[in-house]
C-alpha cells in the first residue's frame, strides 16, 4: 500500500501520509461512522477535520441504507470554474474590489426569464428559494478570480478551453436554505437513524436530494454570471463538480450509495481543488490506472485544503498578531472583500492546511495528476454581515 494510503480499521482508510496533520477528533469520527448500520467502507481524504458528529473531507459507501446526516444541509455544494474574457494583464486591484457592490442581492427582475427557462431545463420545480439564486452564502463559500500561475499540462487546459492570458473565476456554493431545510425535515422525522432503501421517505429524500444538487449547479451558474456581469465579462464554464451528495455506485462488485461529504469525485473529469484564499489552488486530472487505490478512496479526492482550527477561535489566535485591514492583503498579492469581521478571521489562509501538502498526498497515492496551479487575484466572500 502507497505511504499516503493509511488502514485505520478494516473498513476505514485515510488518503494522507503519517505526516499529513490530522485532528485525532477527525479520526474518531471516521471510525464512529464507519460502525453505523449498513456501512461497508469508509474513506478519509487528507482535508479531513472534524465537523458536527461527523467527519467533513469523507467518502461512506453503504448497504441498503443511506444516511442524510452524511451529506449535511448543504446539499449539491461544489465547485464550478469559468474561464472569462477578461485579461490578467489588465486587471487593477483597487478598482476591481469596488465592482461587487450589489452581488449579495436578490437577482432583479432581468434575469426573470432566463432563471425560469433555467430552471425548465434542470427539472427544477421548487419556488420558495428563488430569492437565494445567485447569492454565495456564508461559511467557507467564496467567489474568486485567479489566474494560471503554472501549466503542467498544456493540453488537458486545452482540452477545458482555459487560456493562461484570461482571468479564470472558481465558484464554491451550494443549496443555500433549500438543502437545509430538507435536511432538517428529514431529522426532524427520522433523527439520525437514517433511511432503509425500500422505505418511501428514500424515494421522498432522494427525489428532494437531486432537486437540491440541480439547484447548487444553477445557483453556482448565476453567481458566476453576475460576477463576469459585474466586471462586464463573459465567461463559459470549464467545469462543475458537487462535493456534498449521495448517489448510487457499484464498489467491490456491491451495489451501494456513496455518500460524500467534501469529497469531491474522482469519477466526474477534471477537478479544482481550491486552497485558502492565501494559497494557490490546483486544477487536477483524476487518474484511473489505480483500480485498488481508487476502491480505498472511494473515488473520492479532497474538495479543498481542510481547516486546522475551528471556527469561532480564529481571531482568538489571529488579533494579536493581525489587525482588520491586515487580512484584506494576502502574501502572493491577491485581494479579499470581507466585510464581516468574523468571518474574515475564520476565513484567515492560516485557518488551513497548506493545499500543496493536500495535493501531494494525492499525487502520492496516484490519484491524480496536476494540471495547472491556480494563483488568487482576489477573493469574494461578502460586503457585510452575512448568513451560512
């Protein structure tokens, strides 16, 4: 077995290396998962952190079973990169920052139309959330501009449409209060019991679950459009992969659901894998010449760098050493609009991980190849206080 590729139990594996720090409460929870009813392997990616019960940066495959506890509230959450018009070359800072003065608002009656044919298409039939669409939400959800810093292989860009001389805008959203409310009407029925495959509440669940994926990827697409609105650009989407979700797949010649929960798909093209708005992201290509590999992680990857610290303690450890307008600066000379003091702190790059150790660990374990490294230009979170 690779050296980044742990046995913690006999159905519980950790894609990270011994030296890949990992909260040992992270670990717990994996192992705690893995002895819920119906559950037949378990896969830790090396983002993994503690999250409320349950770890977050996992993959679970059960058995006639699913547990939407799992996958959380913000069903369908993701990852969507655009390449856009506009010109790295070109780009000023200062000015750039003040454009996004209006994203955080209900989308205006202009976009009426092209919401409801959008909608048609995707099959989605909700109304009572549509005032969210094309809003990014609070926690770790951000819009950013970054450009290639460094092509590792030309023609996988090419192949995505990405052209190094243009501004690339990632995405990261997901169901916004659709997805939370399904979750809580399903714990409110079910607790964390979760729900037999033959049980109709499944087949109400997962109906609801896929509604709620197609909305993220509708909500992402609005949010990246009023961003290259708001620059006056245009843009085409390379690709949009969800990283909170549970779908049907066949692992070990068992027909199961796999349950991701910030783990992104390994089985879905290319990926980007982001790292903290102070760290360089990474576009990367999932290999496939690891059948056994592929199995231990789920074909699952990592969904971002994963945090060290908590939320809540971060300006506990940071407001000495960092005043406000330190934070809205990074090291490789990208910007941040945050105007929530909070959650500027919670957000702080040395909340996380480094993402190039994330990475590595892959690689590692052949997972993946990197394609490109993506450097931020500048990273929106929001213009004030803000709601998850």
């Amino acid at each position: 077995m690779d050296k980044s590729v742990q046995k913690i139990t006999e159905n519980v594996s950790l894609i990270a290396s011994k030296e890949t720090w990992i909260e040992g409460l992270a670990i717990d929870q994996l192992i705690k998962t893995s002895e819920l009813a119906g559950m037949h392997r378990v896969a830790g990616m090396p983002d993994l952190h503690p999250g409320r019960g349950y770890p977050i940066g996992a993959a679970f495959f059960t058995l006639n079973k699913i547990y939407p506890a799992l996958v959380g509230n913000d069903i369908g959450c993701g990852m969507a990169l655009w390449q856009t018009s506009a010109k790295v070359s070109k780009v000023n800072l200062d000015k750039l920052a003040k454009k996004f003065e209006h994203v955080e608002l209900p989308l205006d009656e202009s976009w009426s139309s092209m919401i409801e044919n959008r909608k048609h298409e995707k099959g989605i039939t909700t109304n009572g959330y549509d005032r969210a669409l094309g809003t990014i939400g609070g926690g770790n959800h951000f819009a950013e501009f970054q450009a290639i810093d460094e092509v590792y292989n030309q023609k996988a860009l090419d192949e995505l449409g990405l052209n190094k001389k243009h501004l690339q805008l990632l995405v990261h959203s997901g169901s916004r209060g659709l997805g939370q409310s399904i979750l809580v009407e399903h714990i409110t029925k079910h607790n964390h019991d979760g729900l037999n495959t033959n049980d109709d509440d499944f087949l109400d669940y997962m109906v609801k679950h896929d509604e709620a994926v197609r909305w993220a990827e509708l909500n992402r697409e609005l949010i990246a459009k009023r961003f290259l609105e708001a620059i006056r650009a245009k843009g085409d989407c390379a690709l949009d992969i969800n990283h909170n979700l549970v779908s049907a797949k066949k692992i070990d010649d068992c027909d199961g659901w796999l349950h991701r929960k910030g783990a992104t798909p390994s089985d879905k093209g290319y990926v980007v894998i982001p790292g903290s708005r102070g760290d360089y992201s990474y576009l990367v290509k999932p290999l496939e010449n690891k059948s056994d590999n592929l199995s231990t992680s789920l074909f699952s990857l990592a969904h971002g760098a994963g945090r060290k610290w908590k939320r809540g303690e971060c300006h506990g450890r940071l407001g000495h050493k960092y005043k406000r307008e330190d934070l809205y600066r990074t090291a490789l000379g990208s910007r941040v609009v945050c105007g929530n003091k909070e959650l500027l702190y919670d957000e702080a790059p040395q909340a996380y991980k480094k993402c190039e150790t994330v990475i590595s660990d892959m690689v590692d374990a052949g997972l993946i190849e990197v394609v490109a490294k993506l450097r931020p230009v500048l990273t929106f979170k929001t213009n004030g206080d803000c709601s998850s």
